[in-house]
C-alpha cells in the first residue's frame, strides 16, 4: 500500500516483529518477521536488521532511535538488492542513500498504550 493513513509496528520482546499498514480506505497490508538490533556507539541509535517472512521474504537495515514515547526509524531494503544504502549511526537520520533522501525516508513513530 502506498499513501498509507496509519502505520501501526510491534516490535515484540521474542525478536519478531509485525507492522500494519492502512490506507484511507481502510485496506490493511501486514508485514512480519524477526529482527536483530546492536546498540552503535552513537548517541542513543541502534542498528537493526529486519528479515521479513510475509508477506513476501525480504531483508532490510536500518537505524532507530527511541527518547520518551517516540521512536525514529530509517530503514532500506537490502535484499533483494533494490540499490538503497542503508543509513547508518555515524551518518544520522536522514543518511539513506549518502542522504540523497534527506528526512522522506524518516518515519516517527507514537508509542500507544
């Protein structure tokens, strides 16, 4: 789905992961897999690894950031190769692609309770 209305990702304590998608008119796209995670030295980024299963098996890394109720998440598929370069720490939010991108691959997420 593109133009999505909501994004919801639940990173679970078990390492698996499951995102839903809707668009405005409610279609709904699910996502899942597991994930690793590294703590990289810099500031409070983590690294993150993503191995998708459904619904349809694919690899992707990135960078994230928690503080409070909020996280930043920057992330680019990687396998299959789809030519993206993935942010890193030492680059920053917005380093997808040497920062050719700037913020547009950003996402902020809301923790709801």
């Amino acid at each position: 789905l593109f133009g999505p209305d909501s994004i919801y990702a639940n990173f679970a304590m078990d390492m698996s992961y499951t995102v839903e998608q809707y668009d405005s008119t409610g279609a709904k796209l699910t996502l899942s897999g597991v994930y690793t995670q590294t703590k990289s030295g810099v500031g409070d980024i983590w690294t993150i690894t993503v191995n998708q299963s459904s619904p349809a098996a694919l690899d992707s890394e990135g960078i994230f950031e928690v503080t409070n109720s909020t996280m930043l998440y920057e992330i680019v598929q990687t396998n299959p190769d789809i030519g993206a370069v993935p942010p890193t720490a030492a680059g920053g939010f917005g380093s997808t692609n040497g920062g050719a991108l700037g913020m547009m691959n950003v996402q902020t997420y809301q923790k709801i309770e």
